[in-house]
C-alpha cells in the first residue's frame, strides 16, 4: 500500500539532530527523505473540513509493544475515511521526554522513536491523502523540553552559538505582569538553572524554556522546522501557545504586535511556497483578542488561516446545564468578524482539560460544580474529562452536543474516541484520564494491541458503563442505531449543506430562552441558489414549544435533514415548533417550489 | 400624496361611529367589556397616510369617546384605522366595516396590522410632522430606523405593539389617560441620563385632548433575542421540582446569578431615576398616609377575598409598624409595577420595560414618587409566584413545597445582594418598610386573583400566611 517500499532501496538518512564536536546542533534536510503524495491544492479547504484529533499514542499498536504508532494509524484510516473526516489533527508526535504529553520537544527533527520514524510518517501522508484526508499536527513554537539540544549547549556555554536562545537573566524579577499558567505546579515564571547559574524564562511547565524570538537566528531555526515537514507534504500545522512568542516589560507578554509580525511572516512562506496548507493558532484568548491571530481583514487575513474558538465550548455545556441559550447567544454575540480567508475550529473536547480559563470566577465555580464533582476531576483551570461522561452518557444529550458542534460557526474538531461515547479514567495521572487506548472491539485491550496488557501505555477503560465490552467500534459499527452511525449520519448532512461550513451565522432568539435558534445563510458568490438552514435546539430536558419569527422567510418550506420530511410552509404568523427534551432540527428552507 | 385639513373633515372614519360599538368591545384591549355602550363618538380625526392608485390605501388616526348606558365615566380609545379595496387574507380578522368613498367601497380595518400602514408612522415621525393635533418627534440625538416590514404584538391587557424588523417597537397605547404616560415620561428622563438598563428611546406619538397632553405611542429600541425574566425563572423552577432531591443551589437551572445581576440592573435604574428626576423624602405625617392608604386597601380587599380576614390583624400591625421608622424615608420616582414579566434578559444583560405603573391606579397616584422598595417587593413577590405556580398544577406534596421555598429564598437573597453591591443599601435589611410594601402587593394580588385567576389566589394567600407567620 505504501509507494515507499516499490522504490528502489535508498541510504536511510541518520534521524533527527546531532551535536558535533564544535557544540554546533545540526539538523537533517527534507531533501533527504521521500515526500508524500501532495493533495489537489484547495486554498479554502479547511473551512469546509471535518476535523479528527487523534492521538498516535492512543489509536492502534501495529507492532505489539503497547504503544500506539503511526503504522497503526494507517491501519485505522479507512474507518476515518468512513466515518467522514476530513483532516487529522495529531498532537506532537516529535522526540520528546514525554513530560508534557511530547509538547515539550527535544528534537523536532525525530519522530518519537515508539511511535516509527520519518519514512512511517511519510508513509501516513501519502496513505491519508489517498483517502482525501489531510493531515496537521502541532508545532509549539514557544518553548522546547530542557531536553532540547539547544538549551543543553544554551546552558553550557553562554557565550556560544546557543546561548541566547533562550531568555536568560540574572534575576527572577522580570515580566511581573505575566500570569502563571500551570498554576497547580508552577510558583514563577522564571526557573534558576544551576549550571548556567542564571534565571530562565518559561510561561508554562519549569522543564519547558521559552526560545528567544528577539535573536533573529531562532526565528531562522523555526523556519526551517517548519518548511522541513511541508516539505515532507504535511497539510498545515497547529500552532501552539502562539501569544506567548515575544516578552516586552511592563505587558502581560500576550498578543504582543512582535508576535503577530512573526507570524505574518510565517504566513507569507506558507502562501508562497506551500498554498493549500493551513495555519491553525492556538491561542486560549476572548473572541475579541483571537482575531488579532488572522491577521489584517482587508487582504482576507495575513497570519492564521484558523483559531480555536475557547469560549464557546464551556459556554455550551453551561447553557444545558442552565437551561438557558444565553450563554451561547452572548459568546456568539461578542464573536467579531472573521476575514475572509479564515475560519474557527471549534470542539466540544480535546486532549486537554475542559478549558475554563475563558470564563469569568463565577461562571467557572458554576462549571466546577456542575460537572466536576470529585476533585480529581480538577486538573489546573479547568475539568478533565470525555464527553460522554460529563453528559452522564445521556444519548439525548449527546445527540444535542454533536449537533451544536456541527451546526455552530466553525468548522468542528472531534476528539478521538467520542464518536463512540468513550469514557475516562479520572485515577489517572495529569492529563491521563482522556488519552487512553481508543475501544475497537470487545477483546483483549480492546482491539487496539496485540500487547501484554501490563504493557500497555495506560490501561484501556474496564468500568461498566464505558469499559471496551460495552463500547467499541466493532459493536456500534453492527448496529445501525449506535452512537457511531448517528454521528456519522450527521457528519455527512453537514458536508451536504455549504451554510453549515461557510453561512453566516444569525440567532433568531425567540421567546423561550431553552431553546437556540439560529439560521445558517450561505449565499454562492456565482450568484446560484442560497443554502438556507434553520437549526433549532432544545437545551433544557423537558419538552418545549417554540414560536420563531420567520417572516424574512414567508412563503419558504422547512425540510427537516435527516428524513427530508417538508414541514408546513412559513407565514406571516411566527413559527410554532415544539420539540423533544434536548431535542433539535435541522431543516433546510427552500423556496416552495423547490421543496416537493 | 398630499394631506390637508379638508380630508381630515372627509375622513371615512365617521362613518364607522355604529360599526365600532360592536367591534370595540371584542378587542382584548377594551376595558368595560361588562359595561353596554351607549355612544361611540369621534373626538380626533387625523388622516395620516393617503394613496390614491389603482390599490388605493388610507390611514386615520382616530380618538374615540366611549359613553356607556350606565353614565358612567367616559372612555378615550385610540385607534390607526386602515381602508384597502380588497383585503388580504391574512388582515380578514382585523377587518372593521365597509365605508363609502365617491361610490366605492373600502374596507375599513386596524391599520397598525398592515406593512405599508404601520411603517407609514416611522416616516412621519423621523421628519417631526404633526398632522391635525398628532404630533410625531424624534427623541433628541436619535434616529428612527427605515424598515420593510413590521408585525404585531397583541398579547397585551392595554396596548398594541408593533415591532419593525427587529429594529424598533412601538408601543400604541389603547385606552387613552389625560396626561403624559408614565412609561414615555420616565424612558426620556432614563435616555437623558444614558441608563444601559432600558431599551432606547426613539421616539413619541402625543396629542391633546380637553387641553392635557396625552400619550399615544412611544417608539424604542427592539431588544432583539431576548426572553422575559417569568420565562427564565420558572424554567429553573421547573428544574428544581424535577429533581426533588437537590437544593437549590446544587441544579443545573439555578438562576441566583441571574437574580444577582437583575438586582444590579434594578438598583442601578434606580439610581439613575433619582439623578434624572430627583429624590423627596418622607417625614412621619407621609409615613402614616403611607401605612392608611395600604390599610385601607386592605380592608377594601377583604370585601372581595374574604379569607383575607384572619390575616388582617397581623397584616395590619406590619402596616402600622411603618410609623415607627425614623424619618425621614427617601422616596422617588419608581417603576411601580415591576415583576418578572417586566425585565428583559438580552445576550449582555437586563433591560427593565413597562415604566407605566400598577395600571389599576389612577395617574396621580403613579406619579407620587415612592420608595424603591415598592420595586424590590415587586420583583421579590415575582420570584415567590414563579416558585409556587409550579406547585398550583400537578400533585403538591411537602418536599416540592419546601424546594419551592427554598428557591424563593435563594434568589431573594441574590436579588438583595445585587441590588447592595449597586445601590449603597441592601433592601432586605430595610425589614419593616420592605414587609409592608410586600404585604401590600400580596393583599392587591389576593384581589387580582381572585376575580382574574381563581385558582391562583392561593399563591398571594399562602404568602401573607407566612409573612405575617414571620412576624410573630
């Protein structure tokens, strides 16, 4: 299946970076590898992508040593295709002492060597884009792992090439504005460094410096990271902790306009020598703030393509919890313009916590109440766990969570495992509880290694409700009602319906605060029929009626989506709807004429 | 098209003197529904709108005066007639009478239903016309929106509504009271002072009538997405009841913080009425008319709601203790009527509506300026209703009754709290003067109830049990 074994055999370069003789950190060339089968350049591709954030670690064990690796993914990429993602999102699968879930990077050059080399990874991009699926991953651009060549030459000879690399000083006083992040585990932004004899700079874990964008030849070394791996082909990356790059005294080192200038930089290599990939910022900020990262609006955006939308996820769970859509619709109402280029991702669950950074004391105590009731669950500002058991495994629920995700402005990121209702394990260390092996069938570790289960990487969910007997692919992908096959289902109408991935975005309100309504408008810039959807949510548990002022669209008729049921036709009067608890529909308007 | 003083003597509309002593009663809006009508009788004519093609249309603005059989007092309606050749389907249920024009026949209708009509005022009233005593203004420094299309609101006791695109309501009031209304004097006063807690002033429609101003309409701002605070409180009610076993505290629905933030917003209007239009204060002769006139309400309520009686001596000491505060007593200009279906929560916050006082009172006496805690023993009443009306239907039993409580309380006490954080008191410590005014407003309820609701005068009974409970 892989072109790479039907070439002629050729030298297999020596992987990742090495530090010679004279303390110089030399790095491989792109030009010595194979590149990847490139896909069709799609400028806007990833405003219309299903995303699919998948753990390599966590996915499928291809060689038996308890830990998943990117041979295994390949293996796995026809259930994606199936499914219907687009892009997966794989967070850093670089070299890395793994203190930090590998975004803490000591080479990233080198593949963590669990999980294959350059030629697998090459191999995985040619057998995605096979299937139409791109792939991104993360580049932290912040900092490195104390690990990192850099910072070992950095600390041993200031006065060398590596010795401004980082932000070194003589005290631990500089940047007081700076918030703390990690505030479990960290007191100071500044660590002293006994070797170096000096403070260092970091703005999250202790063993993760901060590089010095201020010495030109960092940026020359991110650059180059960066064209090495679009080389290789891969389709964009996700750039982490992005408002962090640039320290200026007397700010909060956030947002500061050195950063966004590099990274216009960034974009403008991107839209000159690899068009069609995508620059996704990851930057846990107000709406308002984010959309600095994309750049100037009257080119359609000059820095990222896309940006994680933070605020909108906690304010969906607070708005079932509550009942209320008020939540959501003042999120959405303080949401700014995006350029024309751009586009939001947005998710319901990742990799890390349940953020709750963007939420103001009083909303984030309400969250820790509500669904973190055992500490444990607590980890940093935030709630660490899946979906399905922060909804309490309710299908209902679930359902209505995934059809928000789908239908609100952005395009929609899943998160491994929640298409089947995974669970969590909270006894887990850090960050644990939400990275385990993903429940293929109902065997032994669940289908995902042929390992000694005491090898593997961490033990696959066995409790009741969530355990792999209960919940796998296996079983859901044989029953056509499961979990698997509605999300599926949905994920398909999306793609069928442009309004979805590229409408505007209109609350209609309505008198009943339980329910979200909201039209999804797209018009075709060659002037062809306007996508029209109307998605109405139920956010509370018991039934409720809904009348929607709808005479903008008098005369249209609302096709339900998932059974293409016409609806009565809309009046002068407001529109009556009643729905299920946590019920809601997706209809699309058409001219009556076109609805039969 | 041209209007003059000529048409306003040719309007058509006196030619429906005998239709609309059939139709006036059949409108919700009609006050004297029980009183037989002797004469319905034009006292203002002012054409407004005139379209002479081959689709002709017309718009009168009309005061009618309404004597009954009984001699009693006379009543002022207001009404925006409309006249069309043919009339659409959709307006066949405002349809009034035909009339005669130069031998055709139009149908007269209520205007304000129709697009081209109701949008026909904001024109009239972004250039400041008056046309034959109607006089159309633009409030200062703001502008009247241009729309395309407009619907009506015709859910209220005493008033139409029509909303324009979702930019503007006006609001028309039916039954006309001499004087300028209190909901356009105060959102002026409100404007002036930029309070973030109401919807814009836009605009007004007035008059006169016997030689007193007189209030027709107001244009503000929509509040567009929003909900009223009845429709957000019981749904956190009605979480709690389903959960019987957790507090109010620990339900997805509480709605504490809402409560908060609504204290805020009313104490903060307060605030910004009393530099608008001033503070007085009450000495001990004021507070002792205060306490008769709520005693003397009381013994007129327990002529309607008997029951009432075994609550009177308690009720009456509580009133009676309001001579015993020290004066003087600051009062001021208040929104008089405020309960949950007054407030607005929009995606920012919430607005406070409906400025015209308990509409059972007289003009004069919404005037009067009066404590702020008649307001706050409004809204606390409100929480209290939107707690136990859930309990009037389905099975009550101890447990619910008891969460109902608890829920009232909770959000009281938030209510309070937020109001403090604002205002630089907190209503509930004002004990003596704040039991009253609730004790009042659940002795007006009692009445209410009973002749509109029945089944409801439990709630307003059930509370004046337990206020006067606490006193003892």
């Amino acid at each position: 299946m892989e072109s790479g074994h039907k070439n002629p055999p050729r030298k297999k370069p020596i992987e990742g970076s090495h530090v010679t003789d004279e303390g110089l950190v030399t790095h491989p060339k792109a030009a010595e590898y194979r590149h990847a089968y490139a896909m069709p350049v799609e400028p806007l591709w990833f405003k219309r992508a299903v995303f699919y954030e998948v753990l390599v670690r966590a996915f499928y064990d291809s060689n038996a040593d308890g830990c998943g690796d990117l041979r295994g993914l390949i293996e796995k990429l026809d259930y994606l295709e199936w499914l219907g993602v687009d892009c997966l999102w794989l967070p850093p699968f670089y070299d890395s002492p793994l203190r930090d879930g590998g975004y803490d990077i000591s080479d990233f050059y080198r593949i963590l060597p669990e999980f294959g080399d350059i030629d697998d990874f090459v191999a995985l991009l040619d057998a995605a884009h096979r299937r139409g699926i791109r792939v991104i991953t993360d580049l932290v651009m912040n900092h490195t792992s104390d690990q990192h060549p850099w910072f070992q030459e950095s600390r041993r000879d200031p006065d060398g090439p590596y010795g401004d690399y980082y932000v070194w000083r003589d005290t631990d006083t500089g940047y007081p504005d700076a918030r703390i992040i990690f505030v479990d585990t960290e007191e100071s932004n500044w660590t002293f460094d006994p070797v170096r004899r000096q403070f260092y700079w970091h703005r999250f874990f202790s063993h993760q410096p901060d590089l010095n964008y201020d010495n030109p030849a960092v940026q020359e070394e991110m650059l180059g990271v960066i064209r090495f791996w679009l080389d290789l082909g891969i389709d964009g990356f996700r750039l982490d902790a992005v408002p962090y790059l640039f320290e200026r005294e007397g700010t909060n080192c956030e947002n500061l306009p050195e950063t966004h200038s590099f990274l216009r930089r960034i974009r403008k290599i991107v839209d000159d020598e690899y068009p069609g990939r995508v620059l996704l910022a990851e930057a846990n900020q107000w709406p308002s703030d984010v959309v600095q990262y994309f750049g100037d609006p009257s080119v359609g955006g000059d820095e990222c393509h896309m940006a994680f939308h933070f605020p909108l996820m906690p304010r969906i769970f607070m708005a079932v919890r509550r009942e209320s859509r008020f939540p959501i619709s003042e999120i959405l109402a303080q949401t700014p313009e995006i350029p024309s280029s751009s586009q939001w991702g947005i998710f319901l669950r990742n990799h890390d916590e349940l953020t709750l950074e963007m939420v103001t004391d009083e909303e984030r105590d309400y969250m820790y109440a509500e669904y973190a009731k055992d500490p444990r669950m607590r980890a940093n500002i935030g709630i660490r766990r899946r979906l399905a058991p922060l909804l309490e495994n309710d299908r209902n629920q679930l359902e209505l969570f995934t059809a928000l995700l789908l239908s609100l402005p952005g395009s929609p990121v899943l998160y491994y495992g929640d298409e089947i209702g995974m669970g969590d394990n909270i006894w887990l260390g850090d960050r644990d509880g939400v990275r385990t092996p993903m429940q293929w069938t109902p065997d032994r570790n669940a289908g995902f290694s042929q390992a000694n289960p005491g090898r593997l990487y961490l033990p696959v969910i066995m409790d009741p409700i969530y355990g792999y007997q209960a919940v796998n692919v296996e079983a859901q992908l044989n029953n056509s009602t499961s979990l698997l096959h509605w999300t599926r289902r949905m994920i398909e109408i999306r793609k069928r319906h442009l309004a979805f991935a590229l409408g505007s975005f209109h609350d209609l309100g309505g008198s009943n605060p339980c329910v979200l309504s909201y039209i999804r408008e797209y018009n075709p810039p060659d002037g062809d029929k306007p996508d029209i959807v109307l998605c109405v949510n139920n956010l509370s548990r018991f039934p409720q009626p809904i009348e929607l002022n709808l005479r903008q669209w008098e005369g249209y008729v609302p096709v339900e989506l998932t059974g293409r049921v016409p609806f009565p036709p809309i009046g002068e009067l407001p529109y009556l709807l009643t729905l299920p608890g946590h019920g809601f529909y997706w209809f699309q308007l058409s001219p009556r004429e076109d609805a039969q | 098209m041209s209007v003059g003083a000529s048409d306003d003597n040719r309007a058509l509309v006196f030619q429906l003197t005998d239709a609309l002593a059939t139709w006036l009663p059949t409108q919700r809006w009609f006050a004297a529904k029980d009183r037989p009508i002797a004469r319905v009788e034009p006292v203002s004519v002012a054409v407004l709108h005139h379209r002479e093609d081959e689709d002709p249309v017309r718009l009168e603005h009309t005061i009618q005066a309404v004597s009954f059989a009984d001699n009693g007092e006379v009543q002022l309606y207001q009404l925006f007639v409309g006249y069309r050749r043919i009339l659409p389907e959709r307006l066949q249920h405002v349809r009034i009478a035909d009339v005669q024009e130069d031998g055709h026949w139009l149908i007269a209708f209520d205007g304000l239903w129709d697009d081209e009509l109701a949008s026909s005022l904001l024109p009239l009233m972004a250039s400041g016309e008056t046309r034959n005593g109607v006089q159309f203004a633009t409030e200062p420094g703001m502008s009247i929106p241009k729309v395309t299309s407009s619907r009506v609101v015709d859910t209220e006791q005493t008033n139409t509504s029509v909303i324009y695109d979702d930019a503007a309501i006006l609001k028309v009031f039916r039954r006309l009271v001499l004087g300028t209304n209190p909901d356009l004097e105060l959102c002026r006063a409100l404007r002036r002072v930029g309070c973030p807690y109401v919807p814009g002033l836009l605009g007004s429609i007035e008059g006169g009538y016997a030689g007193e101003q007189v209030t027709y309409a107001m244009l503000s701002a929509y509040a567009v997405n929003s909900a009223d605070g009845w429709s957000m409180a019981t749904a956190s009610v009605r979480d709690l009841i389903a959960e019987q076993d957790l507090r109010a505290h620990e339900v997805g629905g509480d709605f504490a913080a809402e409560a908060y933030r609504l204290g805020e917003a009313v104490a903060a209007v307060h605030g910004d009425l009393a530099t608008a239009l001033g503070t007085s204060s009450l000495n001990s002769d004021g507070l002792v008319a205060l306490s008769g006139a709520m005693s003397s309400r009381l013994d007129a309520a327990i002529a309607v709601v008997p029951a009432l009686a075994q609550y009177a001596p308690a009720v009456r000491t509580a009133f009676e203790a309001i001579h015993d505060l020290t004066p003087p007593v600051p009062v001021q200009r208040v929104h008089g009527d405020l309960h949950l279906g007054q407030v607005l929560r929009t995606p920012t916050g919430w607005l406070l509506i409906d400025f015209e006082g308990e509409p059972a009172k007289p003009l004069s006496e919404r005037l009067r300026p009066d404590s702020v805690l008649r307001d706050v023993a409004g809204m606390l009443r409100s929480f209290d209703y939107a707690a136990q009306h859930l309990l009037l239907t389905g099975d009550s039993d101890h447990q619910r009754e008891y969460r109902a409580l608890e829920w009232t309380e909770r959000n009281r006490a938030a209510f309070c709290s937020g109001y403090a954080a604002v205002s630089d008191f907190n209503p509930a410590e004002q004990r003596t003067l704040l039991r009253a005014y609730e004790l009042d407003k659940a002795v007006y309820e009692a009445v209410y109830e009973r002749q509109h609701r029945p089944a409801w005068v439990e709630i307003p009974l059930r509370s004046i049990a337990r206020l006067t409970q606490q006193l003892t």
